[in-house]
C-alpha cells in the first residue's frame, strides 16, 4: 500500500520520535462509553471522539465496514501512543480485485479497515504452522483472492482432489469469512497482513509485556 503502514509488516514506531500531523480516521464504535473511535494512519496513535452528536454518532455507524476520515482534530482524545497494529489504512490507489464490478453498491474506499480481531487467539503456533501461515501470505500478496475470496479458495481446495491446505489457513479463513459476511471487505495485501498476523501473535504480546502492557 502506497504511504502506508500495517501490521507486522513495520518495526514499531514511538510517536513520540517523529511528530505527526494526524490523520484520523473513524474505524469503529465503542458502545458501552458512547465514543468513536479513531486511528492516526500515518503513525498508529489511538484516539477517542468522547461526545459525539447524534448524526455523528448514526454515521460511525458504518465505519467497520466503511472508515472514513476525521477532520477536527481539537476534539479527539489521544488513548494510546506506541501502537504496532493498525486497524485501518489508506486503501490501494487502485483495487486489485473485481469486487467494485461483483458486488452492488460496492465502491472503492479512501480507507480500509483491518479487522486485526482475526489475529488474535490463544494456540502456541509451531514452526511449520508459522511457516504455512507466511507461505501462503506471500502467495496471495500476489493475487486478486481478496477476504471475499479466500474462505471461497480455501473451500475449493478441500473440495478438489488436491493437498488439503494446512489447517492453520483454514482457522484463518474462517475467521476471515466471518467478517466478510458482515460486510467488511479487505484487500489480499490485507489478507496476507492477518494470515503474517496470526503467525505473530505469540511475538507482540512478548513485546507489549516487555513494555509493560496489557495482552
């Protein structure tokens, strides 16, 4: 992705050594505190609009599904600086897959959301399943098998009279077709982010407790 940065593809970045301008977007809701919420896509810094109006409040509505960008930046509330996942990014300039043409209603979004919730489990991955997880990232980094796609693929394959994929990928892609029968549409550069992310799991929560933070 152009002017990008995403999950364990970047060391972490300390906002504090290189200020940053801030572009927020609204990625999601936080419904028990009546808050939106907001991520710098250029550094990774968490942010809260703490009083939201109602109109605000019904727009933000869609923003797993459709992040936009938040323009008033007086009133966000810095929650968390040294941030090491992004849950949204500036979409490619262009798609890479035919969804826009399959899809009614489908257009190409200015940002995309990162369900980085896909990542997240409590196995203790071995070496071949982190090597089958990032095998396979590194191949549909390269194809158009985009979220919609890839429980479809993965579907096919233990369909076909061919190798079964590794059962890793397809926790993954179930995990991955959860979200994408609820509207949430990620790119294959993004699906490759998870499938990287998944593999690293057990790696960020060693360096949030080496930072003194909670997993």
């Amino acid at each position: 992705m152009r002017n990008t940065r995403t999950p364990d593809t970047n060391p972490l970045h300390p906002v504090a050594d290189r200020p940053c301008q801030h572009e927020w977007v609204v990625y999601s809701t936080a419904l028990t505190e009546g808050w939106l919420m907001l991520q710098c896509v250029q550094c990774g810094t968490m942010g809260t609009v703490d009083d939201p109006s109602k109109n605000e409040w019904n727009q933000a509505y869609h923003a797993p599904s459709r992040p936009y960008q938040w323009r008033v930046s007086s009133r966000v509330t810095i929650r968390h600086k040294d941030v090491d996942e992004f849950y949204v990014v500036r979409a490619e300039p262009e798609p890479s897959c035919d969804c826009a043409a399959m899809i009614e209603g489908f257009t190409h979004p200015e940002y995309e959301r990162v369900p980085i919730e896909i990542t997240h489990h409590k196995e203790k991955l071995s070496a071949r399943e982190k090597d089958d997880l990032e095998e396979c990232a590194s191949w549909v980094s390269t194809t158009d098998i985009c979220s919609g796609l890839f429980p479809v693929f993965i579907g096919g394959m233990l369909e076909a009279e061919v190798p079964d994929p590794p059962a890793v990928v397809q926790r993954v892609a179930a995990k991955i077709e959860f979200f994408s029968d609820n509207g949430i549409h990620f790119s294959p550069n993004n699906v490759a982010v998870l499938l990287r992310g998944y593999a690293n799991h057990e790696e960020r929560l060693r360096r949030r407790k080496d930072r003194g933070e909670k997993g």
